[in-house]
C-alpha cells in the first residue's frame, strides 16, 4: 500500500511538469532523481537525453528492458478537461491529466514495480534496465537511437493495454508522391500539364492496389491525406504538386515495399509531358540536449507468434499475480517496440491505462490499475527473466 501511494504521488509530480517532444530536459531529471532515490545501480542520460536506469541481476538470467518515453502529446484547450491537464489531481479513483495514460502512469509503474522486490534487499535474477526515451510521438527519435547502444535482448514496452499482454501492432510509412508537371495561364489549360491530373488518377486509382493480408492482423491499408502545390493563385495551372499517403504496413512488408507498390500506380497514372516519383520523407528532429537525428517518416510492424514461448511465459508469470490471466492482443497504434523488434529484441507489451483515453481531453488511469500493473512489473523483473 504504501508502495501504491508512493508512485501515485510520483505520477501527479511527473503530470505536473509538462513535456512536449523536444522539450523533455525537466521530466528527465525528475525521472532520473527518483530512480537515484529507489537505490538503482547506475542512473544515466544518453547524448540524445534518454534516461536509463540500472538494477544489476545476480547473473542467473538474460536483462530484460522496461520502456517507455518521456514526452506527450498538446493539451489543446485547458478550458476542454475535466480537471485541468498539468495538475495531477485525483478524483473517483483516478489521477486526471495529460500523460496519465500516456504515458506517465505506465512510467511511474515501471520504475516502482520493478524495484519493489530490490528495496526489500533481493536482486532480480537478470539485468533490469528501465528506459524512458525522448520524442517518441514526433518519430521515434529516442528509441532509434537507444538501440545503437543498448541492447537487451528482452524488451516490455509499457504502452498503456489496460494490463492486458500485447505481441504487435501494424507498421506505418508515410509516402509522398512528387509529380511535375508545367505551369500556365489557367485561361488556356492547354498550353500546361496539370499536376493534380496525375493525383487525381492516383486517388482514384489507390482502392484497387492489391493490398498484402497479414493473417492476424489483417490487410495492410492506404489512404491519402495531404495535397499541396506550388502555387497560391487560383487562376494559374501549377507547375508541381505534392500527395502525401499514410501506409499502414503488415509484418515482412517493408517501407520499400509499399513505396515500389505505389511508385507502379504513379507511373500507370501519368499524362503526357508529366514526371512523378515517391519517396519517404526524412525529417531532422533536435532534442532537448542538442542531438540532432534524421529520421525517416517509417515506423516498422512486428508481431510475436501467440506461442512464442516469451509470450506464454508471461503471461503465466502474470496469472499469478493478476486476477486472471491477461488477454493476449495486438495493438491499434504503431508504438517504439516495432523499432526494437526490428534490430532483433523479443517485444512484447504490457500497460496500465485504457489505450482509449490516450491524446483525448479525458485522459486520466486508475488507481487500481496502477496498483496491479506494480505487480505485473514486478513479476515480469523477477519471475519472467527466470523462463526465458
Ligand atoms: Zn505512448
């Protein structure tokens, strides 16, 4: 109980320090302060102003890695919420604010649980590092570079799945067709090639692409979402026009794959005197420390076979201290696990909080689940790694 209250407080301290991405450098600290407080082995930021902590296992099994990030979505408007979003208030059993779901409330479990058992003077059986990285809803740019230095082969990623297990989720690419095309006087459309021919035909065109099917996660989907041209005046033919696509990929479906797929539609859809290509765009973010990273618009997929002896560990490991054992499930969203899957880690996903409430003006989690979710975390620390 005692326990429970404590990362409660530490969860109404973290909403009260707002974290947009970019601007993490308060949350970090306060992050990295408490895991000094809790006794973690070593505490420390990497050049891109991700925080890891470190409790040292006694050897007798692989590290595992907890994670989850440090920034958050806009509030939008204050005047919109319930309770006001950067005060941490509770109310009917819940901790209100922006973060509280996603993903402060899976933070402050993760660092409390997995420490329990070590503040009670045992050490879990394997390495346990917690992570919580920057800038993970503007690309991914913390975990991405995580993995170029620290790799555990055992990752639990702490989005909120309302304590249920989750094994993957579909992957996005946005890609951005390019068609040049040549300007006139809107008079005479004669004399130019018009650009937006070209994305019309595109548009149209995009139901009938043959779409990959995962078997569990279903088809892999396209949908047009940005259109722009060269142009500001509404009485000239622009000369070049720019169609933005989000692609929701399914596992063994690369980025490359679904910009091949779509470079074919484009050049079936071309007019006379028009020229197009699709790329994937590269976005340079800079963190709160001055670490600047490109990063292209591609989130990987990936999913965990159901039988994946990780997974049904892990859940057993839960049975016992949940009130039953967790559903296994996918997620909706795309999260920083396809990043850790892709350099070869074994991800699977387990969160307090109800998914749905994330980025919306009723974000707000359960004291009760945060209390279960402290010891789901500290089962999968010290039960978990003993199976794998
Ligand atoms: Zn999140």
């Amino acid at each position: 109980m005692r326990d429970l209250e404590s990362c409660v407080r530490f969860l109404q301290e973290l909403i009260r320090v707002p974290s947009l991405p970019g601007d993490e450098g308060a949350l970090a600290a306060r992050v990295a302060a408490e895991m000094r407080r809790l006794g973690y082995d070593e505490v420390w930021t990497d050049e891109a102003g991700n925080v890891i902590g470190l409790i040292r296992g006694r050897g007798l099994a692989p590290a595992v890695m907890f994670n989850t990030h440090l920034d958050h979505v806009d509030v939008g408007d204050p005047k919109a919420w319930p309770y006001p979003p950067h005060a941490g208030e509770r109310h009917e059993g819940r901790v209100w604010g922006r973060g509280a779901v996603d993903i402060k409330g899976p933070l402050a479990a993760q660092i409390h649980g997995v420490a329990a058992h070590f503040r009670g003077g045992e050490r879990p059986p394997g390495d346990i590092f917690v992570t919580c990285v920057v800038q993970e809803e503007v690309g991914g740019v913390g975990a991405r570079h995580l993995v170029r230095h620290l790799r555990p082969p055992y990752v639990v990623v702490g989005e909120p799945s309302s304590n249920g297990l989750r094994r993957g989720h579909r992957g996005r690419v946005e890609l951005v067709v390019h068609v040049k095309g040549r300007s006139a006087h809107a008079s005479a459309p004669e004399r130019g090639v018009n650009p937006l021919r070209v994305l019309a035909n595109v548009i149209a065109g995009l139901d009938a692409l043959p779409m990959r099917r995962h078997p569990e996660l279903g088809p892999s989907s396209v949908a047009p979402t940005l259109i722009r041209t060269d142009q500001r005046s509404a009485n000239v033919i622009p000369g070049e026009a720019w169609l933005t696509c989000d692609w929701r990929t399914v596992p063994g479906e690369s980025a490359e794959d679904a910009r091949r797929a779509l470079q074919a539609l484009v050049n079936r859809s071309l007019v006379e005197g028009a020229t197009a290509s699709v790329t994937v765009p590269t976005t340079t973010y800079t963190s709160y420390t001055g670490f600047s990273f490109d990063v292209p618009a591609s989130h990987p997929a990936y999913l965990l076979p159901e039988d994946h002896p990780a997974l049904v560990a892990a859940r057993r490991v839960l049975a016992g201290v949940l009130p039953a054992a967790p559903p296994v499930e996918t997620w909706r969203f795309a999260t920083d696990g396809g990043h850790f899957a892709q350099e070869g880690l074994t991800v699977i996903g387990f969160g307090p909080g109800d998914e749905g409430l994330a980025h919306t003006v009723q974000e707000s989690i359960a004291v009760e689940e945060l209390e279960k979710a402290l010891a789901g975390y500290a089962a999968l620390a010290y039960e978990w790694p003993m199976h794998l």
